[in-house]
C-alpha cells in the first residue's frame, strides 16, 4: 500500500512574525499534498499530530480545513497531538472531523488501525512514552508495522524532555517503522538494531508548517513522505512554499531549536577531569594581562587554600 506521511501543519493560528495569511499558506500545502496523492495513485493520507494549532478554532478556518478533508476523496489517518494545540478528545475540532467523516480515522479512543498490509499503531500524546508497549494483537497481524509517535523522538540529546531513537528502540520487540513527528527539524530516515535484534526504523520530515522566527524555520523547505509498503520505500518530498514571508523582529538574536548537547557534556566531562581553582587561574591569568606580582600572590592564596 503507498501513503503520505506528514506532520504538524498547525492550522488556525496567528503568528506574528509571519505577514501573510499564514492559515491559507498551510491549506496551500495541504490542497499539494492532496494533488501529488490524486497525481501519484494514493489514496491514504496520515499525519503525525498537531493538525491544529490550538483546539478552539476560528469558525471560518475550521471550515476550510474540513471542506478540503471531506471533498479529498482520500483516507485520512490522524494522531493526536499536544493537548495545547489538537485539544483533547472531549472536546476539540479533531474529535469533530473524526465524528463527521467515516473517511477520518483519529487516534481516538483506539490502539491501532490495519488497513491493507499496514497496521498504524498510535502512540499519541495522552500515551506516557516511557511506558509504552505493542499490544499483543498488535504484534500478531500479518501486516507492516508502523508507530505514529508524537513525542520529541531524537536521534541526539537537545535541551528539553525527549526520548533517544536507542532507548525507544529498545522498547520495541518487533521490525518496525516509528513515524516522528511533533515541532522538530526534520532528522531523515534511518535504521537501527536494537539489542533483542530487531530493525527498527524511523521517518522524521519535519514540520509541515512554519510559525515560528527561528534558525531552522527561515529558510526551511517543508516536506513530506511518500511510503510504499510493499518495496518499504520513502521518498522526501519538497512542499513548495512561499517566501519572504517574515516580519523580522527588532532583536535580531534568532533561537536555536537545537543545541549541541554532546558538546556540552564533553565541556562538563573537562571540566570534571581537569579543572581546580589552580587550573582556572592559570586560564584567566593566560586571557588577561595581569602583572606577575598578583599572578604569583594568587597562586600562593590559592596553594594555602586562603587561608590566613
Ligand atoms: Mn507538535
């Protein structure tokens, strides 16, 4: 079976620092996705979470985006995002569209769903990660297995609450693909065999959608998967999108989404290893022009630990 794969369009938000009509900007994307599914023999679509930007949603907006859902003659399968941005099952514009179209499938209330030769199991937000596990039925179906994740899935450490490709890895027990998503630059596709032997896989394009004024956001060319599952092929697809789009803001400081942590420990790791009161003199001493006298007088303080 071929699918689209693609993940938080945050639809039905107002970002400052864009100045175009960033919701129309997001259904552009969604009506090429749908043109490349009619253009290319698909007719499934799945996304990773975080359609919405927030869940109470404009009237208007929320109307365009289910137009564009049901007139698509396609099949939608649909991961619950953050509770922030899709809302919660009780009450959000994603438990309407699930309600209102048969085509819709959400992550609602259900483990998994197998159509075809594909079983997509969910693991929303509302699932703790840490504990997650394959259902025994799960594991047992005849079918290609596929995660749909929406939790910071990463290949390396970043500064905020995430879970490492290995350790997740780990969990699993069958070969299967885990689809990432949530608001991450894009970390491709790769393999890795997890320790009971298995080949697990995971797909990350990215974010679809672009509203935030960050380093990775600017120049961003957003993207989504086009899944084969019978060949297991993943082709990135470029979406194409408008430029120059930007209100540049007064600080022209631009975050990072994504630091070096590795880097990091490796400094904490010197710092371990190496450095005592003495070393850390002898390294200001060496960055300022100090005169021998203090320098010296300094060391003999630091020798007798300042004592009198
Ligand atoms: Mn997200």
């Amino acid at each position: 079976m071929k699918f689209i794969y693609c993940t938080d369009l945050h639809y039905g938000a107002t970002p400052i620092c864009r100045k175009d009509d960033y919701n129309e900007a997001i259904l552009n994307k969604l009506r090429y996705i749908i043109n490349y599914a009619h253009n290319n023999d698909i007719n499934t679509i799945v996304i990773g979470g975080d359609l919405f930007d927030r869940p109470h949603q404009n009237y208007s907006d929320l109307i365009e985006i289910i137009s564009i859902i049901k007139l698509s003659g396609l099949k939608w399968v649909i991961n619950r995002g953050n509770p922030t941005h899709d809302g919660v099952v009780e009450n959000s514009p994603l438990t309407l569209i699930g309600s209102m179209d048969t085509n819709v499938r959400t992550s609602d209330n259900c483990q998994s769903y197998t159509v075809d030769d594909v079983s997509f199991i969910f693991c929303p937000n509302s699932v703790n990660i840490e504990e997650f596990e394959l259902s025994s039925v799960d594991k047992n179906i005849d079918s290609k297995k596929y995660i749909l994740t929406h939790h910071i899935l990463v290949k390396n450490s970043v500064p905020y609450k995430h879970i490492l490709w290995d350790d997740f890895a780990e969990k699993l027990d069958i070969d299967c693909t885990v689809f990432i998503a949530d608001y991450h630059p894009a970390q491709g596709d790769d393999e890795i065999t997890n320790s009971n032997g298995n080949t697990i896989r995971f797909i990350s394009p990215g974010s679809v959608c672009r509203r935030k004024y960050t380093k990775d956001n600017i120049n961003k060319e957003p993207m989504f998967c086009e899944i084969d599952s019978e060949d297991e092929s993943c082709v990135f697809i470029t979406i194409p999108c408008e430029k120059d789009v930007w209100n540049i803001p007064e600080d022209t400081n631009i975050n990072d989404t994504e630091l070096d942590m590795s880097r990091f420990k490796d400094n904490i790791d010197d710092f371990q290893e190496e450095m005592n009161l003495e070393s850390a003199w002898h390294k200001f001493v060496s960055e300022n022009d100090f005169s021998e006298d203090i320098t010296n007088m300094i060391y003999s303080y630091i020798k007798k630990g300042f004592k009198q």
